[in-house]
C-alpha cells in the first residue's frame, strides 16, 4: 500500500526529552542541548499572550494569521501578501516544495544538512539530488551548479546549515541565484539567520521579488516557541497564492499565533538571547579548544562537534551524567561528530564538565 518512493525512509528521530532521559537513568536532573531550542525560555510577553488566548480555545484561528503576517510586515517593509504562516518552518518548506514539484522532477540539496529535507521532496513525489558539502563544510555553489538538469525544478539551501552552523557566502548566493533558470525555485531554509552575525551572511529577504524564491523562517529558535510550532516563508504575491491553495485550514493555532505576535515586539528578550548565544559560543569555543577538540565555526546557535571517532558512544555516557547532546543522523559523520546547543552559563559549563569526565586524562 506504502508509496514505492517512500520505501527505505526512517521516521525523524528528535532530541530526546529531558523526561525521557530521567526516567532512563534515573537521576534527578539533567540539562539537553539537543535541539537548538532557545535556553532562556519564553519570552514573558509571549507566554503572557498565549495564556491570554487560551480562553478562545473553542475557537477556529484566524485563518491566515492576519495579525502575524502584519508585524513580520513591519519588521521586514514588506506587504503582509507576501508571507505564509505553517506549523513551523517544515510546513512552509512542505508547502512550496508540493506546490511546485512535479512527479519526478528534481530537488538539488545540500548534505550534510537537515534531515527533513530528502522525505519532504519524496512526499511531494520529487527526487531528492544531494550535493556534498566541503571537507570544511562550507559550500561550493558550483558543485551544486553541475547536478542542475532540466529535470532540476527547486534547489534547497540551508544557511546557517543544520548541523554545520555555515552559511552560503553573499556573493556567492547572489552569483547563484542570478545564473539559476527562472523555472527554478530557489528554497532558502533561514531558521537560524536570525543569529547570523558575519557580514558574509545575507538573507534572501533582501532579494527575494527578484526571482523564484522562498525564504523559510522560524519561531522555534531565537524566539524560544518551539512547543507552539509557527514559522512563516517569504516570498512574491503569486508564489505565496500558489502555497496558500494547498495550506491545510487553520494550520496555526490561536495561541501560537498570538505568543509569534507578542515575541516580536519583546527586544529586550530577543537581545538578551542573541547576548546569551554570542558569549555562549565563545565560551565553549575556548573549552572545546582547551580539551583538544576540532569544531566547525558556527553562525548559528549550535556547535558540530569532532570527536574523530567514538562519537555515539561519548552521547551515551554524557547522557549518563545528565548531559543530552544531539548525535548526526548521517550516516557517514555519525561515528565522529555530536552536535552540541548553546545553553546558559551553568548548561554550557555541566556540558564541558561532563565531557571532561567522559574523556578522561586525554582530555
């Protein structure tokens, strides 16, 4: 009865949850830096609006998100129009990608990269064409450009790369987007721009009526709703109507949409975070590099870890301790690399505490 396309796929696997691992182990705390989730909590302004929602709980939302759609409107100086809210940044990619891939027709994407990408083309009948990253896990566009075909219809990029935390340079997005046939679309996969700071990085929301393009965003990162499942996808009047003809009713709730609302206008949250995630990085930077360990610079809110080998096993004894990380679903970087979430000061040090025990004297 199963599609022969979907044959061989594996169901996402998360984070595993904190009351998971205590009821494991039995043990009475333990912190997880597994899923890139925002360490500081909601931002009191959103939960105070969600909770304020919850008395219509009886009540369909708002179908589209009008009040959503407006404040990402004046955030960005943009027409409401041209954004589309999902329940989370995978549905919007479900979205574009449905509404344009033909049976058959190619989707060039990265890899390593968010696992998600592969079963979302494969659900919407594409074939799925993976291009490897470099050693360094940067991007080279140009490899990307040799497995275009006529069959090409959508290219996805994800910058920051989930796990890699690299991003696609600017000059190089913009030579790319400029040489890709317009009967291409362009997918840019954002959920982690917000705490881009190189001024290589640039978003395709500053250019995104120029071409065939979708820029997929998130509230589960910096704005701390992970548990609500909102994002949102940018993109011109005609491709957003196209997604809108197939965006399941009421696909963001009340609350959701009232806590995505409030979190916008919370700036000392938002800068509190983006302080947390900066000092954060740098800090495990520091202690990663005193215990000898190799790690990929990240823009993100994460670090890929190389352990060079063993790394399942060091996951498991740090799990031991209380210490949830993120092992790779690829295959090929499983054995050697964990991916690790910038937590808070007392997070980050447990982590690195807990990593020198596994390690033991090497490190």
């Amino acid at each position: 009865m199963t599609r022969a396309g979907l044959a061989g796929l594996a169901a996402y696997r998360p984070g595993k949850p904190i009351a998971t691992l205590l009821k494991e182990k039995g043990i009475e705390s333990a912190i997880k830096l597994a899923s890139n989730e925002n360490p500081l909590g909601a931002s009191p302004l959103a939960v105070e609006a969600a909770r304020a929602a919850a008395v219509d709980l009886n009540r369909y939302p708002e179908g589209s998100g009008a009040a959503v759609r407006d404040r990402l409107a004046g955030l960005y100086g943009i027409s409401a129009d041209e954004i589309i809210l999902g329940s989370g940044s995978s549905e919007v990619l479900a979205l574009a990608l449905s509404a344009f891939v033909d049976p058959g027709e190619e989707v060039v994407l990265p890899t390593p990269s968010f696992s998600i990408y592969g079963t979302l083309v494969l659900a919407a009948g594409g074939t799925p064409v993976p291009v490897r990253l470099e050693p360094d896990f940067s991007y080279n566009l140009k490899e990307f450009e040799k497995r275009l075909s006529e069959r090409t219809k959508a290219v996805i990029l994800c910058s920051p790369n989930n796990p890699t935390g690299t991003i696609v340079r600017k000059a190089d997005l913009r030579a790319f987007a400029a040489g890709l046939p317009r009967r291409t679309l362009l997918v840019l996969d954002e959920a982690y721009a917000e705490y881009a700071e190189s001024p290589d990085f640039e978003s395709g929301l500053t250019f995104f009526r120029e071409r065939p393009l979708v820029v997929a965003r998130t509230f589960s990162k910096l704005y701390a709703l992970a548990a609500l499942r909102i994002g949102y996808a940018v993109s011109g009047r005609v491709i957003i109507e196209e997604m809108n003809k197939i965006r399941p009713p009421f696909n963001t709730t009340v609350p959701a949409q009232a806590a995505a609302a409030a979190v916008l206008d919370d700036r000392k949250f938002i800068a509190a975070s983006l302080k947390n995630n900066r000092e954060g990085k740098e800090f495990l930077g520091r202690a990663l590099a005193g215990l000898k360990l190799d790690f990929t610079p990240s823009e993100a809110n994460f670090i890929l870890v190389d352990f060079q080998g063993g790394a399942p096993e060091i996951c498991a004894r740090l799990e031991d301790l209380g210490v949830i990380v993120r092992p790779l679903d690829n295959p090929e970087l499983r054995a050697r690399y964990l991916r690790v979430t910038v937590g808070t000061p007392a997070e980050n040090r447990r982590f690195i505490e807990g990593l020198r025990t596994v390690l033991g004297p090497a490190g």
